[in-house]
C-alpha cells in the first residue's frame, strides 16, 4: 500500500467523519428550534394569562359589564377603562395570532379562536365598534383581513346569539 492509497483511505473516512458531524449538526439545530418554540409558546401563555388575570381581578370590569348587561349608559372612566380593556383584549388576540402566523405553532389553550370569542362575548358590539375605529388601523394588513373574516363569521352565528345583548352600545 502506497502513501497515496493510505491518502485516499484517510480523505474517504474525513468525509464520512463530515458527513456525520453535519447530520449531528441537523439534529442539534431542529432540537434547538424545537426548544425555542416551546420557550415562546410558554412565554406566550404566561403573557395571555397575566393578561386575562388582569382582567378578571379588575375591581372595576365586573361593574361595567353589569352595566353594559342592564343597558345602562358609562360614564367617562368606565368608557375609558372599558376602551383599555378592549384594547388589551385585541393585543392579546394580535400577539397569539403573530406567533402562530411567524412559528407555525398552535397552542391550543390559548389560540387567537378562543381569545376572539372571549373578545366578542364579553364586549359584543363594542368590541366590533373599536376594531373598525381603531383596530383596523394600528396593526398590520394580514392580521386585519384575518379578524375581518373572523368578524363576518361570527355575526349571525350561534355564539353571537347567545351572548346577543351582552355589551350593546
């Protein structure tokens, strides 16, 4: 055996020595994805759940919606507080629609379906109303003509005629 047959052995067992360190790099890298996604799904949730808390430890939420259920009139604060709750229920709805639009990733317990039904349930027209007046106007093209549908979907349905009177303006 030459130098040069020993050459040739040792050039074919570096390139399958190659050929193994980019399959073990493959792997690496679909697990670190895999990680990552899991990390921003659970930051995702802890954000929807700190939202949603917020929301229902409101001392101030339960009053207006009780209001909004007797067809009585808000005043200034209540309208207020009520726009920033809306506001915060759309920021939430946009944030899981954005990562599962950018990831791929869809987490069933806090999907932007569930949000948008606790969105329309809980403010009914209201909500509609300040989608249309500002909604459609701060966040992006795609996620504007997804609600838009998901808006057309909803009015008439079985879910909007069971909350019907629920936050009518």
């Amino acid at each position: 055996m030459t130098i040069q047959d020993l050459g040739s052995i040792g050039e074919f067992v570096g390139s399958l020595l190659v050929l193994a360190t980019l399959l073990y790099l493959a792997r690496q890298v679909g697990q670190a994805r895999k990680s990552m996604l899991l990390n921003t799904l659970h930051a995702q949730r802890a954000e929807v759940m700190s939202n949603f808390r917020m929301l229902i430890d409101s001392p101030y939420l339960p009053q207006i919606i009780e209001k909004l259920s007797d067809g009585e009139e808000l005043n200034a604060v209540e309208e207020r507080r009520l726009g920033s709750y809306i506001s915060l229920t759309w920021a939430t709805i946009h944030a899981t629609w954005a990562q599962r639009t950018l990831t791929g990733a869809v987490d069933i317990l806090a999907t932007d379906d569930a949000h948008f039904a606790i969105a329309m349930t809980t403010f009914g027209e209201r909500g509609t109303v300040w989608w249309k007046r500002n909604g459609r106007t701060i966040y992006p093209e795609p996620f504007v003509a997804y609600i838009d549908a998901k808006l057309a979907s909803f009015q008439g349905s079985e879910l909007e005629r069971d909350f019907a009177g629920l936050g009518r303006t």
